[in-house]
C-alpha cells in the first residue's frame, strides 16, 4: 500500500519536474500531478500542491526582493532545511506507524483467539445441546419403558423392579452428564473471562501506548515548528543584513566606477604618450642619420680643403725660388705672394 508521505513526495518532485519542463507555478492542477504520478487521493495532491505553490510564491517573491547570490544561497539553505525537516519527519512518522502497526497485529491475534475461543464456546454449545437431545432421546425412552414397565407390572412385579431401578440409574447417568456438562461449561465460561479480560488489558495497554506515541508526535510536530519559527527569523535577520550590505555596496560601485574612469583615461593618456615616444624615436633616429651623412661630408670636405692648402703652399714656394712652371707663367703668371705666414695656415 502506498503510503501518503510518497505521494506527498512525489507530488513535489513531479511540481518541480512540470515546471522545469516550461509550465508556470500557478497552471499546475491536481489532475497534472495525478497523471504524472498515478498514485494517492486527489485531497492530498491538492493539499500538498497547495503547499508548495505557497512555498515557490515566498521564494520568488525573496529572490525578486534579494540580490541574486544572496538569493541563490538562500534557496539553497531553504531546500536543505525543509529536506532535513521532511526526512526527520518521515523517519518519526515510520517508527510511529511500525509501532502502530504492531499493536495492530497484536490485536489482530487476540481477535484471532477472541473468536477461537467463541468458536470453542459454539462447540461446547452444540455439545450441550447434542446432551440435552440426548436426554430427550432417553426420556423418551425412559417414557417408552414407563409405558412397557407399566404393561410389564401386570405379567412381572421383578421386571417393573428392575426397569424401575433402570430408570433411577439412568435419571442418576443423566444427572451426571448434566452436571459434568455443566461444570465444563462454567470452567469454559471461566476461561473465556479470563481471557477476554487479558485482551482487554492488552488493548489498555496499545491504547494507552498509542496515546503516548500520539504526545510524542505532537510534541515533535510542535519542536518542528519551534524550529521553522527560529529558521524564518534567521531568514528575516539574513535578509536585513543582506540589505545593509547591498546600501553599503552601492557606494563601493559608485568608486569602482570612478576608479574604472579614471583608469580608461588613464590608459588612453598612456597609449597616446607611447605612440607619441614612438614617433619622437623614429624622428631621433632620423636626425642621428642625417647628423652622420653631413659628419662624412664635412670630413670629407675638410679633408679636400686640406689637400689644397698642401698644394697651394707648395706652389707659392716654388713661386717664390723661380721655379713655378711654364705652363702655369703662361697660364696666367704665378699667383700673388702669400702672406709669411700663409703657409702655416690650416
């Protein structure tokens, strides 16, 4: 037999199953569920559904009002409590009805015997009522011997002696019979009160047993509620501290936003001060070439400057000893005499 924690059990996984399929909380009816699960009344799919429609309108409703991981995580402590809570309960409520169960069995045997013993009685009955007709059979015979005494009397009076003292033993036997009957039916009567007022003892004690289980139980459904009390007022406390840090991180995102600014220019100015190093780098590579080219072609002038100033001393020397060429007198005459000092200049 399927026991109704199951089918409460199961009305909720197949509750979360529908709705994780695309359906909306407030579509699920009792005839979705029964077909899903094909178990238990249609009353307890409906109180259970009632429940946890209850429960998943709570908890969007905290998740709208909580930010996301604060909700997550308290979903999360949400579902583990009432998992915890559902087993512990379960668990209790199996112990009571083994027990129940077994009280039920002990009755059920001392039923059995209640009716082995009446069925005893019946018997005992039946055999009294089997010696009765049987001592309607012996009167009767005992009337037919009368009536032969009676006709004998007149042929024998040993013979109407002898029937009569027949008839006093068998009156005598079935006064016997009668009282052991009786007797039996008494010690039986006697048995059967003795042990009906075991059975009722028996069944003072499961009764009272089971009331005990019943406080138990009630006792417990009331610790549960103790316990789901504390827990919604963690939840509120948890919720009230959740909104004190959700107003103090507000102004933590306002800096890091400024400090996100700030950091953007930052690494802007940064990228334009390296393109513009890039650029004054390739400007100073540039000006140390250029710089280079005019070294080489200022030595190199330098140097013809040199040569000329070499040959131009050596010709006003030979100018000046008479020896200049001919071809040069020819050309134009020697040059004007240098200064003394000419010579030594660069």
């Amino acid at each position: 037999m399927t026991r109704i924690s199951d089918t409460r059990q199961r009305t909720r996984e197949a509750a979360t199953k529908i709705v994780a399929a695309g359906r909306r909380p407030h579509e699920l009816t009792v005839d979705l569920i029964y077909a899903e699960i094909r178990q238990g009344s249609r009353t307890t799919i409906n109180d259970e559904l009632k429940l946890w429609k209850d429960e998943q309108t709570k908890v969007d409703a905290l998740a709208e009002s909580l930010p996301a991981p604060v909700a997550s995580a308290m979903q999360a402590a949400w579902a583990v409590a009432v998992e915890y809570g559902e087993k512990a309960f379960e668990q209790r409520r199996d112990e009571i009805e083994a027990e129940m169960a077994a009280a039920l069995d002990r009755a059920t045997v001392a039923e059995a015997l209640l009716q082995d013993l009446r069925a005893e009685v019946s018997a005992l009955t039946a055999q009294a009522e089997a010696g009765r007709s049987e001592l309607a059979v012996v009167r009767q015979e005992l009337s037919g011997a009368r009536e032969l005494g009676q006709a004998a009397t007149q042929r024998a009076g040993r013979a109407a002696e002898q029937a009569a003292a027949e008839r006093v033993e068998a009156e005598r036997q079935i006064q016997a019979v009668r009282e052991e009957g009786e007797r039996r039916l008494q010690q039986l009567h006697a048995a059967l009160a003795e042990k009906e007022a075991r059975l009722r003892d028996d069944l003072a004690r499961a009764t009272e047993r089971l009331e005990g289980v019943q406080r138990h139980v009630l006792l417990q459904v009331s610790e549960a509620r103790e316990a789901q009390r504390r827990a919604e007022e963690q939840l509120a406390k948890a919720v009230q501290r959740s909104e004190r840090l959700a107003a103090e991180l507000e102004p933590l995102r306002t800096q890091v936003t400024a400090m996100d600014t700030q950091l953007t220019r930052a690494t802007l100015d940064q990228a334009a001060m390296q393109a513009e190093a890039t650029q004054l780098k390739a400007e100073r590579d540039e000006a140390r070439l250029l710089l280079a080219n005019s070294t080489g072609r200022l030595q190199s002038a330098a140097q013809q400057m040199m040569e000329l100033n070499a040959r131009f001393g050596a010709l006003s020397a030979l100018q000046a000893r008479g020896k200049l060429p001919r071809r040069l007198r020819r050309a134009g005459g020697a040059p004007a005499a240098a200064p003394p000092d000419a010579a030594d200049k660069p």
